[in-house]
C-alpha cells in the first residue's frame, strides 16, 4: 500500500514538472511570412507571435530574362526572383564598332537629318561639320545588356578645326526629339570612357536599346573615331597618386607625388597587391614604369603565381604583352614583388601595337592615301615607295604618314632602304630630326631622342635630299621598303613615365626627380631615375621648365636649394624666381646666372628680395629653370626644394690676391672675393700684429700700406669658413710675383710657368726646382719654363732669388681616367695605366670628345697585367647610360683590338660623338695595368672571331680562330662564354653548333641573361658530336622574341685534361633551318 501511494506521488511529481518546463519554453512560430518575416496565424495568441502579418501582393518581377525567364536584377533579394539569370543561356548584347566595312558601317551611322557629313574609310569613322546647322550629329541604333557592359571604350583619333569640340549622347525610343547627354562637349583626343549609367534614365539591367549620336561642333571641324567597344570594367591606371585598396606585406610602402617606394623587411621578399582590370577586348599589355632601383635590390611582376616580369634590377619603362592567355578577364590583381628597396611610377593596363608599314600597297593611290607628298617630291609604288625630288622645284622632297603607338616600349625606329640614287635621307619624328639615312639597309633611330614618351599619335616624315657628293640641280631618289617601330630594351631603359596632373605647391615645394607632373614651360621635363631632365627644345637657343608655388611666407621658409648633377657639354642654365606672379608687385631676380658649374646651389630668397616681416608674403611664386644653348641641350637636376633648410652652406670664392703675396711699401693690391651660390657680400678686414688695421690700409678693394711688416687680411661671410691672405710690405727688395696659380691638370698637359722679379735688375731670372715628394724632378718634367709630367702626382714648384722670398705653387697632375668609386685608386705613369681594385667591382672612366670611330675603328690595348684581377671593359654614352661591353669579364693579359664599330654606335660611325671607356676591375687589392690604350686604323691580327669566347676560370684554356674554337679542360666544370648584345632571336631563331669528332670532354651549353643569372639549359650534358640546330625561342626569352636582348651563351666542359672542339657556332633564320631540313 505505501509502495503504491509512492508511485502515485512520484507520477504526479514527474507531471507537474513537465508543465513547469513546458511553460517555461519560449514559443516557437511555426507560421513565418517568408516576405515581412512575421507571424500569419492569426489564433496564435502568444507574445512571440504578437507582430502579425497583413498579407502582401505579390511580387512581380520586372527584369525577367527574355531567354531563360530568370531574374537579372541581382539586387532583388524578394524569394519571387530567387532564382537568378547566370548568362549562360543568354543573348548577351555588346557594342562593337571597328569601322571595318565601310558600306555596312556608312548606312548604320546614317541616323541623322544632315546629309554629307560622314563617311568611313581606312577603318574609321569621320563626321563634318559642314556649316548646315551649329550642332550636326550623326548616329545609330544599338542595343546594351546593361549589367554586363556598363562602360563604353570610345577611341578619337582626330579633331580637327580651331573651334571644334565634341560630344556623345544617347536618345532612347520615347525621345522624340531630344537626347541625354553621355560624354559632355569636349576637345579631348585618345581613349576615353563613357559610363552608360551615367545618362539619366537609363535602366540597371535588362538589354537596353537606345540610338548613339556623336555631334560635332564648330564649321568645318572634324573628327575621326578609331572604334567604340563594350566593356565591363575600366582598364585599370593605377598613378600611385594614393594608397587606396594597395597592400603589401613583409615590407613598407610611402606614397609621394605619384610615386611609391617599396621597401622589404630585412631579408624578407615586400609583396605589393594592386587590384587591377584588364578587359581583354580592349587592351593587350601591361605598361609598368620603374623610376630608382637601389643598388643590388629586384622586382618582379605576377598575377595568380604566374610570372610576368621574371626578377631584375633594371628601371625604366616596361611594356608586358601576350597577356591575355595569363591574365583573367575583368578584375584581378597584380602582385609586384620587391627585395630591397624600389621605386614605381605608374602600372596601366594599355592597348597599343607596334607599328609597321611594309609598303606593300595595291595601287599608287592607297599608297598616297597614307604617305602624303609634300615639297619637290613625286611617289610611286617601286618594291615599296620610291620617292624622287625633283630638281625643278625649290623645295624639300618629302613623305609624311601618322603614327600610333607607346615610344616607352616601341622606341626603336627602322628604315628599310634598297636603294639611294644620288640621294640621302633625312628623317624627322614629329619636328624634331631624329637622324640620316646614307646607305642602304636597315637604319635605326632612337625616337626617345625625339623627346616624346609614352603613347603618342605624331608624324614621322622622311626628307630625300641629295647626298654630299650629288648636286642641288639633279633629280635623285630613294626607295623604301618598310618602316616598322619596334622594341629595344636598352632604349626602353632610358624611357620616363608620362606626366600626371599638374599642381601648383602649398607654401613649400620639393621636388626630388620621382616624376615631372608639376613642370610646365617650353623645354621638355621628364624624370627618369630619380633625377629631373630638362631639355632645350627651342630655336630661340634656350628653353624654361616653371614650377609654381602658392601661399609663400619666405619668413618662414627662406631657402631655394637645387642640386645639379650633370649638363651638356656647351650648354649653361640659369635660375630666376618670380614674387607675385602675374599680380601687382611682381618682381623677377636671376638668382643663378648662366653657369655651366654643377653642384648644390642655395639661396636666401628673403635676403635676394631685400623683404622685410611686412612684405613678406607672396600669393604666388615661380621658379623656373632655363636651359641656354643648342636645341637638345639639356641638364640633370638632381633635386630643387624651397623651404626652410639650408643644403650648402655659403662658400668664399675666387679670393684675390690668389696667394700670399710680397710688396713694398705704398704698393697697390687688389682685394676681392665671392660667394658661391649665395647672394650677398664678403666682408673684408686687414690685421697687423692683432691690431685691425682695416680703415688705415684698405680703400675701395685696394690694400696699400705705408708701413712694413707682414698683414693678414681676412675675408669673412656669415656661415661661411673664412678665408686669409697675407701680405708682406717690404722696403725696397727684390721680390718674386708668381704668376701661374697653383692647378690641377692631366697627365702630358702643358703648363706655362709665368712669374716677374720686381726691384732686381733686368732679365733677372728665378732659379725653379720641382720636386715630387722629396725627388728633384725638375729635368724630367720643366723645359724652357713650361711644365709637363707623365706621370700622377702632385708637383711642387718653388721659385728663389738673391735676397728675396721664395714662393710656391703646386701642380697636381692627375690621371685621364677618373672614377667616382672610393674603392679604386688610379695612377699612371710614363704612358702605363694602373688601376688598383680595394674590392667589389669599381670602374675608372675616360671621356673623348668630338670622337669619329671611322677615323681610327679599333681600339688597341695592351693588359700587361692582372694579378688575381677580373677586368671588364665597356664603351657607350655616359650621360644617356647607354653603354655595351666590348671585352667580357676576363683576365687574360696581352694586346688586343677591338672594333669600335658596333652599338650604340651603329650608322653613327661617321659623326662626331661624345664617347666614355669603362674600365671595371675586381679583386681585393689586386690590380689592372694597361700599357697601351691607343685607336688605330687597321687590325695587324687580321680576321677576329665572330663571337669571342672568354672564361674567368683558371683551370680552362681558350684557343680560338675565325673558324675554330677549342675550350680544354684541366678540371671539374670550368665554363667558357661569350656575351651578344642587342640580339632579336626572331631574326635568327636557331643555333647551329658543330661539335667536332675530336672532342674527348663531355659538355653542356646554357644560355640567359649573366646580369641577373637567369640562365637556362639548351643542350643537357652528353658526349655527342656532329651538327645540331638549337630552337631559342624558349625560357627565359618567352615573350621577348621581337625584343633586342643581351644574352650570353655558356659552354661547360668536364674531364682531365679533356678538349671541347667546336668547328661551328653561328645562328641562321628560318628559312635555313626549313632547307636544311628538307635536304
């Protein structure tokens, strides 16, 4: 019984805890609007379910897909249109405008009331206006899948007219007269942007239908259009001009003026996201500028792992094409990786091509619809353009075209000439000439000579004149079978970026050669490796690169600093600075005159103005460069800064007398002295014995004393190192009066030793001894009183006389060659060279100027040693950086000769140039003599090798002829090699090597880039002999095959004394390599 009553209790007890949990549940709506959200049954009386639901229409969706009757808004988030359209089973609409039919394309673009005003030809469109009304249009009926392709590429050839503008505007079916604006009335040429959303009223989605009108305005304006085309994203010009959506990691990045340095963390690789667009029907490359590599850093460029830009140290412009297969279509992002520290100026996603014209025209009118006559000349279709002058009309003979393309990456161009009658070329890139043709054959130019950059649409016009020998009264003639604007690397390297915005500075300006944006004037300004440009363009024999700079208070920033690094030989520049521009008070001061002198300048604009606190201020200020002499003259600016530092402190200069001096009483001496780079006045103070004797013996800049004894005069400017003289008044004695200063000059370089005796009897002479250190040298070096060494060192000349002082001077004679490197020290002596390399790999450097190479085209030199020494020698264009190696790293000893006649120089050989030799050594303490450096005209040695070989091993001997190359091996792996500049492995694609059946050695054959030792394998290791052909195009060339590249070939050999003989190595085209395989 009690077992029972239990039960019962427990039962109950279980019951009423079920209700208690159940009540404290929170109630669950099962009856949710799948719309609102909230609860539809209405019995429910639960607070959860309080907010009810009052019913809904229901949703009808307005951007049904015609094809797949899915949903295209991809906003609308009603369950209605869940179910979205994808494309893939749709008609998808885009706009395609090529122009390349002109009768289709005609009557498309005939929507419009004005007759004869539009025509296509030569694969564009061109509109006139012809006066008939202000604003004609012309357009067609096209039709949009807006969500796809918002964006229109527009692509304006031309505008022509002095008052012609232009714009383009949409006009949808239930306009009935009037239109939307798209692109507003403009002058803008190029490739431009049109947002379709943009145009009130125009739907989100769906295939939208509306009729383009393109109006032109201004009477006898034109305008052609290359195309109109479809995108879905704007091509991506990233200017760097702010951070945005960059990132980067294991590194640092600034922005500063359109620029971004990129700097890794220590032994790490910085990775620098840029998100990019790259619409593929629209552009085909990449156009990546680099500005400053710092030494021993790289870069590289990838997009998903892919390579793009395997890793360098180079700078310049970069054009990066056959993308389309690596880059995704639209939006992506482009990775560019840094180890060490760079600097980038603009990455564009860009369409251009390179340009060639092979002349093969159908008629003589297709021909002159592109090449137009102008002057004297008469043009006919001849195996290309013959081009004749005639004699009868006094004027030039020429043919001029338009071309299209980007100078940063297509900056080399060619002629091809078959044939000169009497004739030579002339030939001109926009107004500037850019060289001469004088045989026939391929001619190249570079077009950066031409100071443009970047993508440009200029003319290219060639002048047949008659040649030196033909007479001004004769017909002559050319004939040229292509004009092509190809790639050249080293051209490339030399190209800036093209300007950005300009912008005028806030109360300070520092501009430190990362871009020139902000110059304006009539010289040509770019940057390029982190130094300004400036190049004199005009006839007027000088040329201004301004900046400008608002709201100065020059009390609080007083200070102009500009450091000019290099000018051309001849040429001088000068610095003026405008207060109050173009506003009452304006005053203009020179505050450098003409100078040719480089270095740090700086200048206290308060105290050149003569301002006060009151006057202080300017609205606006300018300060301008000028560049004075012949047209391509130009200097290198280093930085130019206005604010409140001071770069050089002032400097005394050209203090007189030059030396101490010796006078008798009531003698005159001339007193004076200046500032360098700084504005003001040295003060000038006379002592004697302590006492300042200033007021007593100086007057107007003349020292004169009636009393003996030894004066010290003192030339002072504050924050300058003062600067002394003495002056020792005698009574009447013989005194010896020096008038050669002390100097410094090059070896063999002739000095007169000039000098007086006043107080002695006439004819009077000094006795002169010169010493070196503590040798007399005087019978080698001083002949009838003029003095020359053959030897480096500093002179001692000392000058004596019965009863009078003895003075001084000190000639310093250095070597012709120079170098700015600390780890070298050059010296030479009676004709020997000596250059002693401390480590790493200095250079010693030697100019010639106004060299012609046909004069004497080898360069003969003699390395009578090289202990432990690797030496290299290059040739080139110093100023331009533009320079080839001419003997590869080696160091073999003995007399060689080497033709001159090779690039940079080719069809230059003729002309006088500014030539620099490079001579680069390597070695801890270890040294290079050269006993003969000297250019002949003949090469006693006869024949040379077509390619020579050099190893820097000591265990591998070289034995070469012009027909045979023997490389023997004592040990291990040694390697010979041998460098090949400007090399277009397109031109000959395949190497034909022959290994002789006397080799005994096994062998393997690399070639790449020995700068950056990227090298890959062409011929793996194996004992093989016979003849083989050789495919180049292959890595690390991928994309460079058109492209001149310097590339080295290495040849390993392996054995014990074991011989690789080589009886063939050349590189044939194509075309051989077909015959030989069909025999």
């Amino acid at each position: 019984m009690n077992k029972r009553i239990i039960c019962i209790v427990l039962a109950m007890i279980f019951v009423l805890c079920c209700v208690m949990l159940s009540a404290c549940a929170e109630h669950e709506c099962r009856h949710v609007c799948p719309e609102c959200q909230k609860c539809t049954d209405i019995t429910c009386k639960d607070p959860v379910c309080a907010d009810k639901c009052k019913g809904h229409t229901k949703h009808v969706c307005e951007h049904v897909c015609p094809v797949c009757g899915k949903c295209l808004d991809q906003t609308c988030k009603n369950p209605v249109c869940s179910d979205k359209c994808d494309g893939s089973d749709r008609i998808v609409y885009r706009v395609e405008e090529e122009f390349d039919n002109s009768e289709t394309d005609f009557a498309n673009w005939d929507n419009g009331e004005i007759k004869d005003m539009h025509k296509v030809e030569n694969g564009k469109l061109f509109l006139t206006n012809t006066g008939t009304t202000d604003y004609p249009s012309k357009g067609r009926v096209l039709t949009v899948t807006i969500e796809k392709f918002r964006y229109l590429a527009v692509k304006v050839d031309s505008l022509e007219g002095s008052d012609a503008k232009w714009s383009m505007k949409v006009q949808f079916a239930q306009d009935e007269t009037s239109s939307r604006v798209l692109i507003a009335d403009n002058k803008s040429t190029g490739l431009l942007w049109a947002d379709l959303l943009s145009v009130d009223g125009m739907p989100t989605s769906g295939d939208v239908t509306f009729t383009l009108y393109i109006y032109i305005l201004g009477t006898n304006s034109q305008i052609s259009i290359d195309y109109i085309r479809s995108i879905n994203e704007i091509p991506t010009v990233q200017d760097f001009s702010e951070q945005g959506d960059i990132s980067v990691t294991d590194g640092t990045l600034s922005f500063y003026e359109g620029v971004v340095n990129v700097k890794s963390d220590a032994g790490k690789v910085a990775k620098v996201s840029v998100q990019f667009s790259f619409p593929h029907n629209l552009v085909n490359m990449i156009d990546l500028y680099v500005t400053q590599v710092q030494n021993g850093s790289l870069w590289s460029l990838s997009c998903d792992d892919i390579v793009l830009v395997e890793p360098n140290g180079s700078i310049g412009a970069f054009g990066i094409d056959g993308l389309v297969a690596k880059i995704p279509d639209g939006k992506t992002t482009l990775v560019l990786s840094v180890q060490g520290e760079c600097v980038f100026d603009r990455i564009a996603a860009v369409a251009y091509n390179a340009y060639e014209d092979t002349l093969s025209y159908s008629s003589d009118d297709e021909l002159l619809s592109v090449w137009k006559e102008q002057g004297s000349a008469y043009v006919e279709r001849s195996n290309g353009m013959k081009i004749k002058r005639v004699s009868s009309v006094d004027e030039p003979a020429a043919v001029q075209t338009s071309v299209t393309t980007n100078i940063a990456t297509y900056p080399q161009l060619d002629v091809v000439v078959s044939a000169l009658d009497n004739a030579k070329i002339e030939v001109y890139f926009g107004a500037v000439k850019v060289g001469e043709i004088s045989q026939v054959g391929t001619s190249s130019f570079n077009l950066l000579s031409a100071y443009v950059n970047g993508v440009v649409t200029t003319a290219l016009k060639i002048v047949v004149v008659p040649n030196d020998e033909g007479s001004q009264d004769v017909d002559v003639s050319a004939t040229i079978t292509a004009v092509k604007i190809v790639r050249n690397a080293e051209y490339s390297k030399n190209a800036p970026a093209p300007k950005g915005t300009q912008k005028e500075w806030n109360g300070f300006m520092n501009e430190q050669g990362n871009n020139a944006d902000n110059f304006s004037g009539d010289a040509v300004t770019y940057a390029l490796g982190g130094s300004l440009y400036i190049v004199q363009t005009s006839s007027e024999g000088y040329s201004k690169a301004e900046v400008l700079v608002k709201n100065v208070d020059f009390s609080v920033n007083r200070y102009l600093n500009i450091k000019i690094d290099a000018i051309t030989d001849g040429a001088k520049f000068k610095v003026d600075v405008i207060r109050n521009v173009q506003l009452e008070g304006e005053q203009v001061v020179t505050v450098i005159g003409e100078t040719n002198q480089t270095g740090v300048y700086t200048i206290d604009l308060y105290a050149v103005f003569g301002l006060n606190p009151d006057n202080a201020t300017s609205q606006r200020v300018s300060f301008s460069i000028f560049i004075v002499g012949a047209t391509g003259s130009s200097c290198q600016v280093d930085y130019i800064k206005y604010n409140n530092t001071i770069d050089e402190a002032p400097q005394i200069i050209d203090v007189k007398p030059t030396t101490n001096v010796t006078v008798t009483v009531d003698e005159e001496v001339e007193l004076s002295a200046g500032l360098k780079y700084h504005q003001g006045t040295v003060d000038i103070a006379a002592f004697i014995n302590g006492q300042n004797v200033t007021e007593d013996v100086v007057l107007n800049g003349i020292f004169r004393a009636n009393k003996s004894g030894q004066y010290t005069v003192v030339f002072s400017y504050q924050g300058a190192q003062s600067q002394e003289r003495t002056i020792k008044v005698v009574e009447k004695q013989p005194i010896i009066r020096v008038e050669t200063e002390s100097q410094s000059v090059v070896v063999n370089q002739d000095v007169e030793i000039k000098y007086s005796i006043a107080n002695a009897s006439e004819g009077a002479t000094a006795s002169i001894i010169v010493s070196l250190g503590d040798d007399d040298v005087t019978a080698s070096v001083l002949t009838d009183n003029v003095f020359r060494a053959t030897s480096t060192g500093e002179y001692t000349v000392t000058f004596a006389y019965d009863n009078a002082d003895s003075q001084q001077i000190v000639i310093t004679v250095v070597s012709h060659w120079t170098s700015t490197d600390t780890n070298i020290t050059i010296a030479e002596n009676d004709g020997t060279l000596t250059i002693l390399a401390h480590n790493q790999w200095p250079k010693a450097q030697r100019t010639f100027r106004d060299m012609v190479i046909d004069d004497a085209p080898y360069l003969k030199i003699s390395i009578a040693e090289a202990t432990d020494a690797n030496y290299k020698i290059e040739f080139g264009d110093d100023y331009y950086n533009d320079k080839r190696v001419i003997k590869a790293e080696s160091c073999e000893k003995g007399v060689f000769y080497i033709d001159l006649r090779q690039a940079p120089y080719e069809g230059k050989t003729d002309k006088p140039q500014t030539i620099t030799f490079y001579i680069y050594a390597v070695g801890t303490n270890q040294k290079v003599v050269i006993d003969c450096f000297d250019f002949v005209k003949e090469n006693p040695q006869g024949s040379q090798p077509k390619y020579v070989w050099t190893t820097k091993e000591s265990h591998m001997t070289i034995t070469q002829t012009t027909d045979r190359l023997v490389l023997h091996a004592e040990k291990d792996w040694p390697k010979a090699q041998t460098t090949i500049n400007d090399m277009v492995i397109d031109n000959a694609p395949y190497l034909k090597i022959s290994i002789s059946s006397e080799t005994t050695a096994r062998y393997k054959i690399e070639f790449g880039d020995d700068a950056s030792g990227t090298f890959n394998t062409i011929k793996a290791e194996s004992d093989e002999k016979g003849v083989f052909y050789i495919d180049l195009r292959q890595a690390p060339y991928e994309g460079k095959f058109d492209t001149a590249q310097t590339i080295t070939f290495c040849i390993f050999a392996v054995g014990t004394n074991q011989d690789v003989v080589i009886d063939c190595f050349e590189f044939i085209t194509e075309a051989e390599y077909n015959a030989v395989q069909g025999e």
